[in-house]
C-alpha cells in the first residue's frame, strides 16, 4: 500500500502546472455550481409551493365570504360567483368543498359526484392529497364559524399538484442549462487565462531548449518579474558553467604543451643510456605518455552534445579524412567512405574529430589492405561503422576495450588507448558502442550518437 501511495504522490508530482490548475479549476466549478444550483432549486420549490398555497388561500377567501346559511331552507348556500370557469369544468383539477358537521356538502360543479378528504382543522392548513381520477391535488383548507350554526364548516379549496410541479421542472431546466452553460463558460474563460497565465513559462522553456540545442547562449530575460529574477540566475549559472568550461579545455591544452617538451628530452636522453638499461624506461616513458595523452584528451573533450549549435560533419571531419587517407595510401591501404546523406549534429567540432580520428587510427593500425568507415542516420542516432580487414580481436578482448577504465594489451602499439578515449568520448554523448568482427575479418566498432540535428 505504501509503495502504491508513493508511486501515486510521485506520479502526481511530475504533473505540470497547466494539468493541475485546471483539475482545480474543474474540481471548484464541479463542486460550486451544483451546489449552488441545488440550493437555488430548493428555495424555488419552497417560493414556489408559498405562493401557490397563498393564491388556493385567496381562493379560500373568497369562497369563505361567499358562504350564507339559508334559515328556510335549513341549508348552507353559496351564493358569490368565482369567475373561474374550470371550478365548473367536470375534473378540471380545480375545486372547493365545503362540509358541516353532519357531513353534509356543498361543492363545485367539477367536484361531480366526487368527494374531497376532510381533515378538521380550525387554523389555515395546506397538504397534498389525491383527489377525483387519482389526480395529485394541492388543497389548503380550515375551519369557520357561521351563525347560526353551532358546529363548525369545513372548507376546502384544491387545485392539481402537478401545474405546480410543471412550473418547478420547468425553472429547474432552465436552471441546470443555465448553470451548465455557466459551467462551460467559466470552464473555457479559467483554461483561456490558465493557457495565458502560464505563456511566460512556456515561452522559458522554448528558450531553454532554444539553448540546449545551441541556438542561443542565454535565456530572454523579458519575462514578468517572478520569472525574471530566475533566468537571470540561470544566465549567471551557464555563463559560468561556460567559462569552467573553457578554462578547463584551455587548461588540457596549455598542459599538453608543457608535458611535450621534457617528455621529448626524456626520451633523448635515454638514447643515451646503455642498450641493455634503455628498455625498461623506455616501456614506463610510453606508459607515461600514453597516460597523458588519454587524460588530457578525456579532459579536453566537451560533451553533452546537445549544448552545442549544428555543425556539417562533413566539412568537420574533411581535413581529418583527408591527412587519414594520405597517411593509409603509403601503407598501401585503401581507406573507403561511405555517407548516408548530409548530416548536421549537435557536437563539438574537435570531440568528432577525436572520436573518428582515434577509431581510423586503431584501424589502419591493424588493417592488411583496405579500411572502410560508414556514417549513417537512423532516427536521432548518429551511427559510426570503421572496419578493417586485420586480425581482430577476440570476444573477450571486445568486451573489454569497452568497459571504462580498462585497457587492451598494450603491447598492440596503442589501441588501447585510442579505443580508451572513444569510450570515453561516447560516454560524454550518452552514446553506445560495440566491437564484433567485420565481415572482412577483421574489428568492426560500431558507433551510435543521440546528437543528430533536425530541422
């Protein structure tokens, strides 16, 4: 359960702001409008059923001052006209009764042969009952004394239930679309001002994409000032990040010029030792300068390709190719190219050539007659092939040029060192790569980049 819940809350958590403002939008107009809408439908009901009870009290009234006892006749009359023509129709649904205490009854002419329930009540009540045919009735009704009559008479006006009940579904329809139109409404305005509202921090993200991919150095700054105060911040930071970054490429080259000199002095002066004690220094001097050459090539590289603006690679790596293939002509080996198309990539200039400079290398270090690199694109990967016709390497040997930190035999004149930088090199581009055997027979390493430039 708990790690249901945390998954929730950290499911929840990655929501965007535009999804949570209007779920609370939603939620708000989901929860105020009906109940605002019942309440409204409620005090209706009871407004409308007051004044429908007051107009059959009116009625009540009048019927009431109408009412003489007849001291001939023995017998209650009424003799005032209601100048209401359905308290004459047969079951019109409108009627008046009134009974004594011998129940006898004098009624309206719709009443028929039919009667209305008496309930004796001296003070002015209203209830609902079923009248003549079933129908639903509305009657209010009370008792009154009238000389010379000793007991009470019972009077009763009714009407149908259901014109009232027509009259509250119809107010109750029009609410609820009203209420539903207003929904909608409020709906639509709360998303226009939540999509308005938030246009500053899409348009932030849009520039910080804008700089990922090397469109622009800083984020605009001519956001409203809770914005503001943020990307200048940022601005801050990448500017800094730019220059430790500089400063430490800067760094690599200065120290690589330095370490140059006294290691080419060594390496005189050692010509000058005795045959037999200039071996050994000579193997720990290559360790040294392979060591240097790796690190300060691993310290140089940029990465993260996607910070840097499109590049042709192509015309990046000509002049690398270039040198490559005059060197490869007087080993006598044929280096081939084959390119896809032409391809722009999101990748420092200096790291594409370090990584297909140190592949082309380890191969025709090894190739007999014929190297080939292919440079293809499938999706967003940037895909490297260089293969050679040499011996290869075994399967375990494959495996472990590629695991970082490892090194081959370096008694195989240094391709350790140079498929030790590539790794790295592709470890910086969030890259993979894998060495298997070439169909020539030789080492094929495959290289895949997620640094491709579209549009």
């Amino acid at each position: 359960m708990s790690q249901a819940k945390t998954a929730w809350r950290d499911q929840w958590a990655r929501r965007s702001i535009s999804v949570r403002l209007l779920l609370a939008v939603l939620l708000m107009v989901g929860l105020a409008l009906p109940i605002a809408g019942a309440l409204l439908s409620h005090h209706y009901r009871i407004a409308a059923i007051q004044a429908f009870d007051e107009r059959l009290e009116a009625t009540l009234n009048v019927i009431i001052a109408g009412v003489t006892y007849d001291n001939l006749e023995q017998r209650i009359v009424h003799d005032r006209a209601l100048g209401d023509p359905r308290f004459d129709n047969v079951y019109s649904g409108w009627y008046w009764q009134i009974t004594d205490a011998d129940q006898h009854t004098l009624s309206s002419r719709s009443l028929w042969d039919q009667r209305l329930p008496v309930d004796e009540s001296e003070a002015l009540s209203a209830r609902s009952i079923t009248g003549p045919r079933g129908q639903s009735l509305r009657v209010v009704e009370r008792d009154i004394y009238l000389a010379p009559l000793a007991a009470p008479l019972h009077i009763s006006v009714a009407a149908r239930e259901d014109v009232l009940a027509n009259d509250i579904a119809a107010f109750q329809r029009l609410l609820w679309g009203g209420l539903a139109g207003l929904g909608i409404l409020l709906l639509g305005v709360l998303a226009l001002q939540v999509h308005w509202g938030l246009a500053p921090l899409r348009r932030m993200r849009a520039n910080l994409h804008d700089v990922e991919r090397g469109k622009t150095e800083q984020l605009d700054t001519r956001l409203p000032e809770e914005l503001a105060a943020l990307a200048t911040s940022m601005n801050a930071v990448l500017a800094r990040d730019q220059r430790l970054i500089e400063r430490g490429r800067h760094t690599a080259g200065n120290l690589a010029h330095a370490l140059k000199t006294p290691l080419s002095v060594m390496r005189l002066q050692l010509r000058q030792l005795p045959e037999n004690s200039r071996a050994s220094w000579e193997v720990e001097l290559a360790r040294v300068d392979s060591a240097v050459r790796h690190h300060l090539a691993r310290a140089s590289a940029a990465g993260e390709g996607a910070r840097f603006a499109p590049i042709d690679l192509h015309a990046t790596l000509a002049p690398l190719l270039n040198g490559l293939a005059r060197l490869a002509q007087r080993r006598g080996i044929g280096l081939r190219q084959t390119w896809e198309q032409d391809i722009k990539v999101h990748m420092d200039g200096q790291d594409s050539q370090e990584l297909v400079g140190n592949l082309l290398d380890n191969a025709l270090r090894w190739a007999h007659s014929d190297v080939h690199l292919q440079v293809q694109v499938k999706q967003q990967q940037l895909i490297f092939t260089v293969s050679d016709d040499g011996p290869g390497m075994s399967e375990a040997e494959c495996q472990q040029a590629v695991q970082r930190g490892k090194r081959l035999d370096e008694q195989r004149s240094g391709s350790g060192l140079g498929l030790a930088i590539v790794t790295d090199l592709v470890s910086l581009y969030n890259g993979h790569m894998h060495l298997t055997r070439a169909s020539a027979g030789g080492l094929e390493v495959v290289v895949e980049l997620p640094i491709v430039a579209h549009g």
